[in-house]
C-alpha cells in the first residue's frame, strides 16, 4: 500500500509541477502564436502595399516627360509667380490687350489659405493665389482674353470682372481671380 501511495503521490506532483510550471509555458506559447498571426498578416499587408507602389511607380515612369511638364504647370508644386507673370503677359498680348497691372498676394501676405477644389479628394492640399490683374483693350479683345485664360493650362478661377469705358472705344478692365497651387 505503501507503495501504491507513493505512486499517486509522484503521480500528483507530476500533474502539479506539470499545472504550475508548463501552464504557464504553455499560456505564453499561445501568445507567441497569436503574436506570429499578427506579424504574418503585417508582412502580407506590406507585401500588397509594396505591390501597390510598384505598380504606381511603373505608372508614373509610363508618364511622358512632356505630359509630366505639363501636369506641373497646371497644378505647381510652388506658388511659380515667375511662370504665372509670364503667362499672363503672353495671354494680354496675343489676344491684343494692353497689360497694365498685376498684383499677386503671396504666402506671406495671406497665410497660404487651404483650398477646397470641386471634384478632387483631400483637396486640402492646396492653397490659393489671389491674383487681380488690369487690362485694357476692346470688349472683343477682352472676350478672347478670357477664353484663352479658360482654355490656359495653369488652373485658374475668375472671381470678378469689373471695366471702366474710355472716349477712345477702349475698356479697362479689372480681373481678381484665383490661382492654385499644391502645397505639400
């Protein structure tokens, strides 16, 4: 009999050791399991993301250097007054208007407004360029002006017109409009 009880008795320390110092063991095993569930799926989410820009960067390269020029110039990365100058220079002279004034309020003076764009998501991105130029030429002249601004590749909104009439069958005409640009 003696022996049967020493029998259980190694028999309920081995389930003891085995409760109290594998169960412990055990519990952090699953842990590590769930751990190792969650990196898997990490690494699989990176791979689809890594998947995802490799085939945005294969598109972007697709982008001719032309097309690339171009999409600058209608949203610049900078305010680009420079280029914004030029072109309203250019756009006065080839529909025959004199170019009398430009004032174009910078960061500095206005703080960089957030814009909001119709039709493009987290248009929050961009920022707004006041610009009010004079002009001064034939209403006909000045229609064209206006269309050639509309059809200009820089993105620009018309906020208000407004002309004096002269003797000599000449306007002067006041634009305040609106110019974007991204800001990162």
């Amino acid at each position: 009999m003696a022996r049967n009880l020493l029998g259980i008795l190694l028999i309920l320390a081995a389930i003891g050791v085995a409760v109290f110092w594998t169960n412990p063991l055990w519990i952090s095993v699953q842990e590590l399991r769930g751990e190792k569930a969650e990196l898997v799926g990490a690494i699989q989410r990176f791979q689809e993301l890594k998947k995802v820009r490799d085939d945005l960067f294969q598109t972007y390269n697709s982008i001719s250097p032309s097309d690339l020029s171009r999409l600058e110039e209608f949203l610049p990365k900078s305010e680009n007054i420079g280029l914004l100058l030029v072109n309203m220079e250019k756009l006065s002279q080839d529909n025959k208007m004199l170019l009398k004034q430009i004032n174009v309020e910078n960061a500095e003076n206005k703080a960089g407004v957030s814009a909001s764009i119709a039709g493009l998501p987290g248009a929050a991105g961009f920022s707004k360029l006041p610009v009010t130029l004079s002009v001064s030429g034939s209403y006909d002249s000045f229609r064209f002006f206006l269309e050639a601004l509309e059809k200009n590749l820089r993105l620009i909104d018309v906020d208000t017109i407004s002309f004096n009439a002269s003797e000599k069958g000449t306007y002067d005409f006041s634009v305040s409009a609106v110019a974007y640009w991204y800001k990162r």
